[in-house]
C-alpha cells in the first residue's frame, strides 16, 4: 500500500471558491430551470471536471459577452473580463455577479492607475490568459506582455514604468524581470500582485521535496497555476505525473514509488483530489 | 617607453565641474580677498589636490553651516546638504550659491515626495557619504540604507517602498537591490537616479580589459565613484595603481607593464590626469 502525503496547501484558492460557490447558489436558488438562466462569459475555471458538473447542474456558457441572452445572470469569473467588456454588459442592464477574484482586481487597479498616470505598463505574465487579457482592457495606451528575464531586457528605455504581475506567477520571476528593467526605466514600480495562495501551493510543492519518491499533480491542463507547481516540483527534482482526474492515472508510473505527494492547483476542486487519494490508497 | 591608453570618459562630471568652475569665478571676481569671503560647508569635492588648489586661492571650508560666518558667501557642493541646513542658511540671510549637482538634487526631491506620498525609503549608498546624508534630509520618517543585497534582504515586508540610489552607485547592484525588495513590498517604486556620468567612467573603465597591462587609476581616497572603478578594473581582471597624485606614482608596479591604461573619478580635475600622464609618458 503506498502512503500519501498530501500537499499542505492544495485546491481551491479563496479567488475561485468564491466564484464556484456563488454560481452553484444561484444555480440551487433557482425556482426553476427556464426562470432565470445563468450564464458565465468562459470557462468558468480552467477545470474541465467542475465545469462539467456546473454545466450538469444547468450553468450555461458563452463564448463572448454578446452571447448572452438579455435578461440573463451573467457571472464573471475570477479571472476578471476586461473593463470594455464590464461597461458592455452594464450598458445592456444585465445582473452582473461580478466574481472577479480581488486579487486580479487589485492588479486590473493597478494596471489602470498607473497607465492614467502616464506610466508605460509592463505585464509579466502568459499574454493569451484570460487574466492577462482582463487586466489589459483596463490600461489605456501601449502595454507590454512579458513572460521571461529575455522578454524583458528587449524593451526599450522609458522615463516611467509600471510592472504588474499574473496573479499565478513566481516571485522569483517577477524579481528578475524588475532587475532586468532597473536599467530600462527612470523610474520603475513593481506591483507585487502575486497571489498569496499561489505563493502557498508552490512553497508546499518545494517542501514535498525529499520526504516523497514522487508527486501527483491534480489539475487542469489549461491551468496556469497548476503548470508552475508541475515546474517547481521538477526544478526540486521531484518525478511528477500530472493528471485531470483519478482516471488518468498511470499505474506504470507508480513502480517503486512507495510514498506519493498530492498537490492540487488553485482551481482543483477538493472532490477531484479526494477521488485520486482513494484510487492510490486502494492500489 | 610605456603606451599611454585613455579611458574614454575619465575626470571631472557635470555637476563637479560646474561647482568648481562656479567657486573658482567668485573668487577670481572679488576686488579683493577681504571683502566677500567665499567658503565651502565641508570638503567642496572628494579630490584633496583640488581643495589645496581652491584654498590657496582664497576658499574657506567650513566644517558645518554654524561655522560660516554672517555675511559670506556660501557654497553648497555638489553633494547636497539636508533640507534642515538649506534652510538654516536662508533662515540667517546667507548668499547661498546652490551648487548641489542636479543629479544629487532629482534623488532629495524623489525622496521628499515618495516620503511624503507614504512610501518607506531605502536608499542605497553608503550611509556616512555626504550625499546620503543629504538626501536622508528630504525623507519624513525612517529611512533606511543598505549597501548590498544581504542588507536589503534583511529589511521587514512593507507595503510602499521606495528605492532611491546615490548617483555614483552600479545600475547592476540598484537591479540586484531592486530584486531582492520585490518579495518584501507591496509596491515598489525604484528611482533609477544613477547618474549617466558615472556608468559612463564606469564602461570606459571596462573597455580598457584587455587592451592594458595594468590601469593607473587617479581620484581621491574618499571618492566613492573612485572606489567603484577600483572595483570594476580588478572585476574585469585588470591589476590597478590607485593614486591621488603623480607624486604617489609606485615604480615597481609598472615593471613588465607596457601598455597602461588611465582612469579617473568624476571628482578627479584634468590638470592632475595631465601630470599623471606626462610622468608615465616621460618613463
């Protein structure tokens, strides 16, 4: 039988929890399926499993603002939506139930503080996320997407720059894109807009090291916080298997393997990781 | 016959020479050395051959402001004084010619509005160097001064920082600085006030390694800039000679060495690199 030792930070983060549990309230409130509809803009999570069992439970899903039906209860998720499309929506008079996480929040702030302010804004993060879009849609004028140290040094020399981080980044990363852009700005602000349970669920990846002979990641493919715990883990030299859920596993993988790891991303529901602890404490 | 090799950008900067230039116009002006006494508060510039040249033409030092006597004419060098001893001097109805280098004055005034804004202030520097101690002047509050990394790693989280640098430190050590307060501020501003003067002497001082047998480096014993390119020379893995004057030329050193290379501080007047050189030259 293997032994587990679970991740002392793993799972839903404050951000997304919020977010998941107000959509299921206003999905059970209902009197009604047809009364009422709710939408979210997106994949609420970049959880496939919960999102299927929110669509299960009668969530519906639109690929861009102008999908939803007028007259819906359009959640926002914790990711943020730009504020175009925040304004969009308002015009239209639709409920909101803005569940952007405070911490993306802070960070959208930010980003339009100091673009008003006449500061050039340098975002580190994964220009294609959907947070990184959202935060982008509050900065008026040029912003620059970066995702490493290399990234960073090809911009040019500006009197005033603002650096803003992805929620889900290191701080590692972010203290290396603010030394490489001292040299490139007069004067440079970095908002520290890491979160905190990012920071948690990686600093209790690092300390799996040495007291397991391998971890299993539970999370998203599309999630970004859960990537850089797979990253961590194995720049601590841990051999990780990474799975959506308990029927990914690959038992070769096992092989020797006597105690196992269990970290989880922010946005891993705390069934699916319960599931995968059964299926290995079974075996 | 040695091989005299500049570095491209050695002596006097900016801000030096225009004080100097301005101290020895008032005493070349006055009708006589009676009447309108011209004094400095405290050594005018870090070069002692210099200083003898301007008090053998009639410049008073004073050790600090109580010392001036009422009427004269007052210097402030290009370091900077507190904003306390400023206005001190205006308080008593003292001609105060403001020499402080505009470099010098940029880093008290972002350190007056950041501190006065609520941000705590760090300072890199060394913390008994007149600069400092006159830009720890303009800060309302505590102020704290680290010299190295492992300083700044020592300081507690904060919510605003501000990071403010002595115009002759190294761009590398204000990014290393920046890097290692970036887990400890919420925000944090860096004020780049480097002054281009000195990473100027500072990569003329690196494009002479491997072009030289050995670097004569002349500025004075308590010139931090001077310091620097001491540092820099030996990093780069050049032998160096640091003088104050031709007179402390060391012969032995020069055995072997055929091609030398010349280096000097911002506060190092050309006439003493002339006579450094013509020495060598004349060997």
């Amino acid at each position: 039988m293997k032994e587990i030792v679970m991740a002392d930070r793993a799972g839903f983060c404050f951000g997304v929890k919020r977010a998941v549990d107000a959509i299921v309230d206003a999905l059970e409130s209902r009197s009604s399926a047809k009364e009422g509809e709710v939408w979210s803009i997106g994949m609420p999570i970049h959880n496939p499993q919960e999102v299927a069992r929110l669509e299960a439970m009668g969530l519906k899903i639109a690929r861009n603002a102008d999908e939803v039906p007028n007259g819906a209860r359009v959640f926002i998720r914790a990711h943020g939506e730009p504020r175009a499309v925040m304004e969009g929506l308002r015009g239209r008079g639709e409920t909101i139930a803005d569940m952007t996480c405070p911490h993306v929040r802070r960070a959208q702030e930010r980003a339009g503080e100091f673009s008003s302010r006449g500061y050039d804004i340098v975002l580190l993060g994964d220009a294609r996320h959907p947070e990184i879009q959202a935060i982008m849609g509050y900065v008026d004028g040029p912003v620059d997407v970066v995702a490493n140290v290399a990234e960073a040094e090809n911009l040019p020399k500006r009197p005033r720059v603002a650096l803003i981080s992805q929620t889900t980044q290191q701080e590692e990363l972010l203290a290396g894109i603010a030394s490489a852009l001292v040299p490139k700005a007069g004067e440079l602000c970095v908002c520290n807009t890491i979160c905190k349970a990012t920071v948690e669920r990686q600093d209790a990846v690092r300390r799996l090291a040495g007291r397991v002979d391998g971890v299993v990641l539970v999370g998203g493919r599309e999630s970004a916080n859960t990537a850089k715990l797979r990253d961590i883990a194995k720049a601590n030299g841990m051999d990780v298997l990474w799975i959506e859920s308990a029927e990914e596993m690959e038992w070769g993988w096992f092989e020797g393997k006597m105690k196992i790891g269990i970290a989880a991303g922010a946005s891993t529901p705390q069934w699916l990781i319960t599931e995968v602890c059964n299926k290995i404490a079974r075996t």
